[in-house]
C-alpha cells in the first residue's frame, strides 16, 4: 500500500473528527453530567464558574496569538470576530463581560475573579497549555484545535437547558454568555473545519490536526477532572479558592 | 511604613520559603501518604512510575533552558551539574536511565515509556508549565522554582523506606534513582538558595521567588491530583494508560 493510499480525503477526515468529538468531548465528563444533571451543589456551581472564567479570559489572547500567525488577510478577518465575540465593541459587551455576570450572580467579586488568584493549578496549566499550543505549532494545528467548537452547540444547549431547570440561583440572564455562543461556534467551526480540510495536504497533516484535536480535548477534559477533585471529592489544592472564604483581591504576600 | 523596612532580610526570606514547603510540598498530598503507606496497587505504582517519568524526562531540558539564560559561566558550571546528573556521563548512565530501569521492572516497554503516549494530560500540562515558566520567567523566578530541592530529601526517605517495606515489586535497585538524589538535590538547592538570597534584591523580586516556588509546589501537586482522579478515583482520561492494556509504542493514527 503506498502512502497516498494512506492519506484521507476530506469527508473522511471529517469523519475521523468528528468521532473524536464523539470519543473525547468533555459533554462524556462526569462533572458534565452532574452540573447539568442538577446535582451539583451551589458550592460546585460557584467553582465551575470561576475556573472556566479563566479560559474564557485567555481564549483571545489565544486567538490573537494565532492572528499573528496568519499571513493571509481575510484569513485574520475572519478570525478577529472571534476576539471581538469574547472582547466585546464595547465597555458592556462580550463574552467575557458575560461571565463576569454569572460569576457576579454567583457571589463572586469582578477583582477576585478577574485576578485568577483562586483557580485551581489544573485549571491553569490546562489553559496554559492551550495558549502554548498555538503559539509553538503549526497554523493548522492552532486552527484545529478550535474545532472542539464543532460539538459545543449540544452540549450548551444541555447545560443551559439543565442548569435552569435544576438551580433557582441560575437565570437565562446570568447565564447569558451561552445565548449567543452555539450561533458563533457554528459560524466558528464552519470556518475552521473547512480550513484544515482544505490545507491538510498530507497523511502526516491530517494526522497533526487529529492530534490537535485530541489535544484539546483534553484541555477541556483536564478542566472538569480538576474540579471533580478539589470540589466534588474535597481534595483542593493549597492556594485554591475554598468555599465560603473571604474572596477579595489579596495583596501580593 | 517606608518599602525599605517591608523588604525581608536574608533569613526571614529563607524561612519564608521553607515555610512554603512546610504548607505546600507534595509530601502533605494523599497520593504520597497512600504509596510510601503501602495501600497503592500494583497498577497504581505503575501509573505514578509512568507519569513520573515525564516530569524526570523534562528536567533537563528544563535545566537546558535555564542554561540558555545565564550570562556567567561559574553558574552555568554549577548549573550544568544537574543536566549530567539527570542525562548521565555515558550511555547507561544518569537519572532518567535510572527511572527506566524502575518503569521497566514494573512491567513497561523502553519505547512505551519514553513516547509518553500513555501519560496523563493532567501530568504533562504541568511538567510543561514548569518548563514554559523556567523559559520565560525572569532567571531568578526560573532558579528560585528548583528550590522544592530543599524538601525532597525527606521525602525520598521516607518514599523509598515505605515502598521497600510495602511492595515486593519493588527493591533498592529498582529504586536505584533515588539512591543519588538526596545528595544530589542538597548540593543544587543550597546553591539555588544562595543565589535567591543574593539577588533578590527588592521586596518585590523577593516576591517574585516566593511566588516561584508556590508555583513549583502547584506543579508537583497537581501531578499526583490527577494521578488520585486517574488510578485511585479510577476515572481515566480518554487517551491514557489503561491496566493491563498492552503497552507498545503506537502507530500514528
């Protein structure tokens, strides 16, 4: 068998992708399935939010890393609406201010949560390694590994969905950053799928954009087993925020 | 108060840091009670020697980097030290030689080993934290975050005295690592402590060293976090080492 016989063609590597997502989305995490299955506690809730703050905060720096990596234009265009859906045109507007809200509604001050202080080590090292990826590889690997984006509609629709159902400290107002999000993820994804099957020339490519794939996998997936560990199990880390404790923005030591 | 009279003399940092250990090192984490205590299982002995071996894998690279970034030769000597300690003089030589000799009489392939295919996400995303902080850190953060050497000779003690006592899988020769560290991790942290002394000039950069070695804490913490969640908690990440799958060094997809 010779090795263009090996190399996938498009539909295929969508294909391959896609079962990724079916494999690995972090929708199969047994946090998941306790947050929107209402049986995580207010305290649970409180700690899912101020961690995920932390990758919404860094998800445009990552996409202005992978800006300064584009040579092409309308390639950037393209891509800058995904930093302005999180930044917002505006003091009131964006992604992030969004979760500032549920965040806030959570009895959470803005400093507290905006300085990070808090979250736990898995939290940031996941994110970290995110933001790293896409600086240190491959444009089509950075790209890819926005593709998560193809399955987040679902599961936003199941978390909300849940969440309003099972907690009367949630509202469709707090948890506001998801209304908009499945219509710009599909926008998102749509861009990025066809940009990796377009410039996935190689098997050795298309293979690097399923290890990116799996790759930040993941990074979501790390996320929901550190929280499993500190607050669902009890186990958290020294520096983490713990419940009920006093949440200002400390000094430096 | 004048910021002159909050800057810490050379000794209250000193206690400062080996306070942080007293709070923070891994030593206090569960998984460390639970396998030199004698209650891991074989398998998880095998997931702490597999993962552990990425952190030991990366160290010299990790010192590598350091290396690029100090101007003076005398501490590029002294520096230079620990990549021969961990890397070996000759082919059958060194730390890392010496850790796979302990994942080999635990049942694992060489190749399966060093292709870190089976590891964590939770592992690597904190070995590369620490290896992404040492690069761009400033030299004294990147010194200051070595300084968990000055607890790990307790705690190797007290893991190698448990495992023997424990484990009839293990033995002095398959724990043969260790066997050099103390001696090893006394000499690089009083050279380490000695340098943070030194130039850690302002209560700020003193700051900066505290906070270095909170983070080193958090890296080596949340190694075994996500080794408890994996192997004692027994929710597996998708893409790691599973007991008793066959372990040979993979294909690419």
């Amino acid at each position: 068998m010779s090795v263009a016989a090996l190399q996938l063609t498009s539909d295929e590597l969508e294909a391959r992708l896609r079962q990724i997502g079916a494999n690995r989305y972090h929708n199969l995490h047994r946090f998941h399935h306790r947050l929107h299955g209402g049986q995580c506690t207010y305290e649970e809730v409180q700690a899912w939010a101020l961690n995920r703050y932390y990758y919404q905060a860094m998800i445009p720096i990552k996409d202005a890393t992978i800006l300064t990596r584009m040579p092409n234009p309308e390639d950037r265009r393209q891509w800058r609406k995904r930093i302005e859906d999180h930044d917002g045109r505006e003091e009131s507007d964006g992604g992030i201010e969004r979760w500032l809200k549920l965040t806030g509604s959570l009895g959470f001050p803005r400093d507290y949560v905006t300085s990070a202080q808090g979250i736990l080590p898995g939290t940031r090292f996941a994110v970290e390694a995110y933001t790293e990826f896409c600086r240190s590889r491959s444009l089509l690997q950075a790209i890819a590994s926005s593709l998560t984006e193809l399955f987040s509609p679902a599961i936003i629709n199941e978390r909300v969905a849940g969440m309003l159902a099972h907690y009367d400290f949630v509202s469709k107002e707090t948890l506001a950053y998801f209304s908009q999000r499945a219509v710009q993820a599909k926008r998102d994804s749509d861009f990025a799928l066809d940009y990796v099957k377009k410039y996935a020339a190689t098997r050795a490519e298309q293979n690097s954009v399923i290890a990116a794939l799996e790759f930040k996998c993941s990074v979501l997936w790390a996320q929901l087993d550190a929280l499993w560990s500190a607050y669902v199990d009890g186990a958290i880390p020294p520096g983490a925020w713990v419940p009920g404790e006093k949440t200002t923005h400390g000094q430096a030591a």
